[in-house]
C-alpha cells in the first residue's frame, strides 16, 4: 500500500516537472515568435530607411547637374500685378520665362526643351546653377521635331549628370523629376514610370515618351527624369492637364533620342532626318473605319483587317497615302501596302518606322521589305531630307 502511494506521489511530482517545462518552452516559443515578429518589422524599417536614402542620394547626385534657364525679353512692368511680380515673371522691365536644363558634359552643354529657348535669340538666356550662380548661355542649336535643345555656358568644371538606357526602362519602376517648377529651383519629386511609347499627344512630331506620374508643373521643362540609379533617362517636357498644372500624368523624352539629338546639334546645330514621304497607319480600329469607308468595305474588327491584308497579328504600317515625287514613290511603295521591314529590322508600328527613317542618314539606301496582296516584295528607297517643320 505504501508502495502504490510512493508510486502515486512520484508520478504526481514527474507530471508537475514536465507541466512547468512545457509551460517554460511555450513561453520560449511566444517570446522567440514575437522576436522574429520584431525582427521582421526592424527589416521592413530598414528597407524603408534605404529606399528614403536612394531618393536622398539622387537628389544629391543628379542636383548639381540640374540648372535653371531663363528668359528675359524687355517688356513694360506691371506695377498693379502683385502676382505677377511674386512668380518672378516681370522683372525690372523685363518679361522673364522660366525652365529647367540638365548639363550633359564639363565643357558647359546643357540639354532642356526647344520650346523652354524658343525666341532665344531675340532674348538674354540666363543659366541659373544649382549654387545659384547666373550666367550668360547661348542656344547651340533646336529641334522643334523632338522638343529638344542645346544651350552652353562659357564656365567649364560643371558636374555632367550620367545618361542612362531610356530602352531597359521598364513600367512600373521608380523615378525622379528635378527641376524648377514655378521658379521653385531644386524641387525634387518622385513617382513611377506609368507607360512607355505614348505618342499623339500633341507635342511634338516624334513622340513616344515616357509617361511618369512624379509632379511636373509648368517650369519643370527641360528637367532630367532619373532612375534609381542616378542615371538621367528622360527630359521632361509636358503635362496632361485640364487646370494647367500637376494631375498625375506628365510626359519625358526618352534619353536615347534625346542623346542622338543633342549630339546633332552640338556638331552641326541642326538635326537632318531622313524621308520618305508617306503617310502610315498601325493596323488598329482607326484603319478599319478608314478602310470600310474608302474601300467600301464592311470589316468589324482589326482580327478581320489581318485577315483581309494575310498577316497573323496586327504588326506592320499600312500605307494610307503616298507622296507625289517622293522617295516612296521612287522606290515603288503603293497605297495599300503593308511595310514590315525597313533597313534588315522587322516593323512593328509605325511610329517605330517613323523613327528608324528619321535616324537613317539622307541619301543612304534603304531596303524596305512589303506586303501586297499577301506577298513580300523588297524595294530600294533613297532616303531624301525631311523638311523642317514651321511654327
């Protein structure tokens, strides 16, 4: 009996130990579990803190590089205008205009919009530095085509921003805007990359830009578009906007045309494109209406239009017309054919093939790869000189 009641007394003991070592481990477990929660959280902190310090070593890297450009035409100060002398936009008898350059080289070049220098030459262009210094400038050259200028300084020494690859750039990515909106210098502002290849905007004959949704406001033109890492890969130039200012959408170009622009410029003042002298279509509904109404005929859709011109999908520019004289002409391209190639390259759309003839040299010969009635043919086109668009 005493033996049964040893028995009884040592289980009790046994099962009272493992109940406190359980009790011990399960509060082990809560304290390793709320560790690894706080652990956690001091990541997510960290990784916030990082990406705060990519904005902040952009803005560091990229601001000095970035200047204003003003300006200034004599012109009768309104003294009843407290606005307009509180935005900066009359000045001692003069009319001031305000926008934004990015230096792209040591020896004082500096790429902004055309339409930021327009009339410069009948103007005093000043450069406002990011250490506020003001100095003369003087326009290089402009393209009215692409919205895109050169202005140089005399001072050399200045910091050139890098200039990335504007075709890795992906949707969705982040970016920063640095410019001068309203004559704010040095505003700094991020978003992300919201489309690419917008084009029909309105703005200039070779378009499709970036479009971003960081805040662009009027004086941001001119202004670099930067990635994470630090490289510029736009020029900011407009704005979708019924109030005239910041609503979400603003537009950049690409840096890869701006740098073949600018090098134009600089060595010649003055962009020569190449011709054809045709006007074109993407395969969209656009080109159905446009067909059913010319060739009377009754498409429903831009799958039946494939079918119609015997191409799987809608790839390619559809010659609407055909210039009297030109190049195309020349060449033998006809209204109605489907270009697909141009220079060994397949033709996506048209705004692509509008930008490889634009880039070809005048006078090279270009093969030009079409469909007609269902067949390839390939033609030989000269490529002519574009004519310069007027204002």
């Amino acid at each position: 009996m005493m033996q049964r009641r040893w028995v009884l007394l040592l289980v009790l003991v046994a099962g009272m130990g493992v109940g406190a070592a359980l009790h011990k481990y399960s509060d082990l477990g809560r304290g390793y579990a709320e560790d690894r929660e706080q652990e956690q959280l001091a990541k997510q902190v960290l990784d916030l803190q990082n990406t705060s310090r990519a904005f902040t070593s952009i803005a560091k890297l990229v601001g000095p590089s970035v200047v204003g450009i003003s300006l200034q035409r004599h012109a009768t100060l309104d003294q009843d205008d407290p606005m307009a002398w509180f935005f900066g936009q009359m000045q001692q008898g003069k009319q001031v205009s305000l926008g934004t350059g990015v230096v792209v080289s040591p020896d004082g070049y500096i790429l902004t919009n055309n339409h930021v220098v327009e009339g410069g030459a009948a103007a005093e262009i000043r450069v406002i530095l990011a250490d506020a210094r003001e100095l003369p400038g003087i326009v290089v050259g402009t393209d009215p085509d692409t919205d895109l200028a050169v202005v140089k300084i005399a001072e050399q020494g200045q910091r050139a921003a890098r200039l990335g690859n504007s075709d890795e750039v992906e949707v969705g990515e982040w970016v920063v805007a640095i410019g001068n909106p309203f004559g704010l210098s040095q505003t700094v502002t991020s978003g992300i990359v919201s489309a690419k290849g917008r084009s029909n905007v309105g703005v200039a004959q070779y378009e499709g830009f970036l479009q971003t949704d960081a805040a662009i406001n009027p004086g941001n033109s001119g202004g670099p578009l930067v990635n994470l890492k630090g490289e510029v890969i736009g020029i900011t130039t407009a704005i979708l906007s019924r109030s005239g200012g910041y609503q979400g959408i603003g537009f950049a170009i690409p840096i890869n045309r701006a740098k073949y622009v600018m090098k134009k410029l600089i060595e010649s003042g003055k962009v020569k494109r190449g011709f054809l002298g045709f006007v074109g279509s993407d395969l969209d509904a656009n080109l159905v209406d446009w067909v059913n109404h010319y060739y009377q005929r009754e498409l429903r859709d831009v799958g039946e239009l494939c079918k119609l011109l015997r191409v799987r999908e809608p790839k390619g520019t559809f010659v609407v017309r055909v210039e009297d004289g030109s190049p195309a002409a020349r060449a033998g391209i006809k209204e109605g054919d489907l270009i697909v190639g141009f220079g060994g390259q397949e033709v996506k759309n048209y705004q692509e093939l509008r930008d490889a003839i634009a880039a070809a040299d005048v006078g090279a010969k270009v093969p030009v790869k079409v469909l007609r009635d269902g067949k390839e043919e390939l033609v030989n086109a000269t490529l002519g000189q574009r004519p310069r668009t007027r204002k």
